[in-house]
C-alpha cells in the first residue's frame, strides 16, 4: 500500500453546480485553485458538504477526475466513496481511483443498522478490493448509523485495513481514545487522526489530531491553518473568522446545521464570483430575498477568499 501523508487542513470541498444541479466544472476548478493558492494542505471531495448523496455515479466520478486534473498531484485528494452497501462501495471506489483519488474515505454501510461485525466487514472487503489504495474511515453517526466503536477502530488499524479517520462527531474523549489507542498500536505517525469539524479548529492538535476536515476552510482556508498551526496570540483572532463565517448559516434556511453550512459557504463562493451559482442540491435550498440579503451583509464584514483568476 502506498501510504500518504494527511497533516494540516483538508478542505472538504462543496461541489459547485449548475442550476440543472449537474457540476459545474470550470467552477470546481476555479475553486481548487482558491483553496490551493491558500496552502490548504489537501482536498476531501464528496463528503457532507460536497452533496455526495445527492450526485449520481458519473457527476461523482467527473467532478473527481476535473479535481485531480487541477490539482496535478500537488496536494493530496481523498474521495469519499460512501454507499449503503459493500458492492457499491467497491466499485464506487473503483472509479474514484480511476480518476486519480489518491485515498478513499467510507462511512459505515448505511440505512440498515448494521451490526460491529457488519461494519468491519464491510471495511476489510472493500480494503480487500483495493488493496494499494489508502482507506480512511468517515465517522458522521448524526448522518450515518450506526456510529463506530472505538475498539472497531482500533482494530482495523492494527490490521492495517485503515490508515486514518475523519471523525465528525463532535465528541473529543472519544477521539482522543482513539487517537491515544491507536498510537499504542501503530505508532505515532501510523494511523492519522482527523477531526472533522467546523469551528474546534484551534483544540484539535491537543486531542491527538493530525490534521483537521473543517466546512469552513471552502471560505477561510488561511485563518484554519493559523488556528491549527500557530497556536498563541494570533489565534483568538482567527478562531473569531472562523466563527463569523459560521454564523452565516443562521441565515440559511435548511433543517439541519450541516445543510446550513452547504448553503451559507456556497452562497459566498458565489457572492465573491469564485463559483458561478449558490445552487444547492434539491431539497436543500439557497437563502434567497431576505435571508440573502442579510447573510450578505453580515458577509460584507469579513474577508473574502481570494479568486486567483483575478476577482474579487
């Protein structure tokens, strides 16, 4: 297996889309080049903000191949290839390795409540198929049930069946067991710990974090890598960005709060002409009249991400 090395921020891109709700191309790319010009450390695409449920097999596996093409191998590109079951979940990864994932990510097999020996089989088999490829686990138990066991996890590392996780459950003792057990077993560096989230940047490093998968690094990039990087003075500063780009999302008016954060960072992307539309995938829906407009002028305040095509 070729291992990689995941250490820093890791955008967990939004997929930029036309109003048909296809992938808008020249947008992801447009988009890529933002976050790259930003020294964002690598790209997590098809996760929770890049809509992957909503995005049948052929929009997966071009919006992969147009990413890997733009980036040309400077950073790392994990490739969330989720599906509800084992054979879906292997040949989805099939194709995202074919346009140039460098690592694949996967959830527990969802809308069954599958048992712990379920789930570990599931992990190994599509290990099994892709043997050279590196997996990592993707634990989102808000989204997907069941939530993973610690003990699950711990033993597919010492099996060498996961090099890392994505945990995006908010629960610090649980990663930090994780992170603490893991490193008995594998060592320091053999097995990375990600904390997926959108605002703990600044904490991750002390609960045993290798990097950090934060929504908010499609809009504030360079303000996630000072919090992670540079603890000490600077970072009240740059926690208080973060957080005033999440508060975008009380203008949102989707249901849950990751539908809030899709709709909020795609909406300035679009505002700062980095994306050609804040489409969402249906039936999540853009603020639009008064909810827009306020989410713009509390936008108005804050920075934007610079467009290396020369705009803003």
């Amino acid at each position: 297996m070729t291992a990689i090395r995941l250490h820093g921020v890791i955008a967990p891109m939004v997929t930029p889309m036309h109003p048909d709700e296809t992938v808008d191309e020249t947008s992801a790319r447009r988009l890529v080049r933002a976050l790259l010009s930003a020294e964002t450390d690598g790209l997590w695409l098809l996760g929770t903000s890049g809509e992957f449920a909503a995005l049948d097999a052929a929009e997966r596996t071009r919006l992969v191949e147009v990413v890997c093409d733009e980036v040309a191998g400077r950073v790392p590109v994990v490739v969330n290839v989720s599906q509800p079951g084992t054979a879906l979940a292997i040949r989805t990864g099939r194709d995202a390795i074919r346009a140039g994932a460098d690592a694949l990510a996967a959830t527990p097999p969802f809308y069954y409540p599958h048992s712990p020996m379920e789930i570990d089989g599931h992990y190994r088999a599509l290990k099994d198929a892709h043997p050279d490829v590196p997996l990592f686990a993707y634990n989102i138990p808000q989204n997907v049930r069941p939530a993973l066991e610690a003990a699950g996890v711990v033993a597919l590392a010492a099996d060498g069946v996961l090099q890392g996780i994505k945990d995006s459950q908010n629960d610090l003792q649980w990663f930090r067991r994780v992170a603490d057990r893991t490193r008995e077993v594998v060592g320091p560096d053999g097995f990375t710990m990600l904390l997926g989230t959108r605002t703990l940047v600044d904490v991750a490093a002390d609960v045993g974090a290798h990097g950090v998968v934060p929504a908010m690094a499609n809009v504030a990039p360079s303000a996630c890598r000072r919090a992670f990087f540079n603890p000490g003075d600077q970072t009240r500063a740059d926690v208080d960005t973060i957080s005033a780009y999440e508060q975008l999302t009380a203008h949102a008016v989707a249901t849950s709060v990751n539908a809030t954060a899709i709709c909020a960072v795609k909406t300035a992307l679009w505002h700062w002409g980095i994306i050609a539309s804040p489409q969402v995938s249906a039936p999540l829906r853009a603020p639009q009249g008064d909810a827009l407009q306020a989410l713009l002028t509390a936008l108005s305040a804050l920075a934007p991400l610079t467009n290396p095509d020369g705009s803003p």
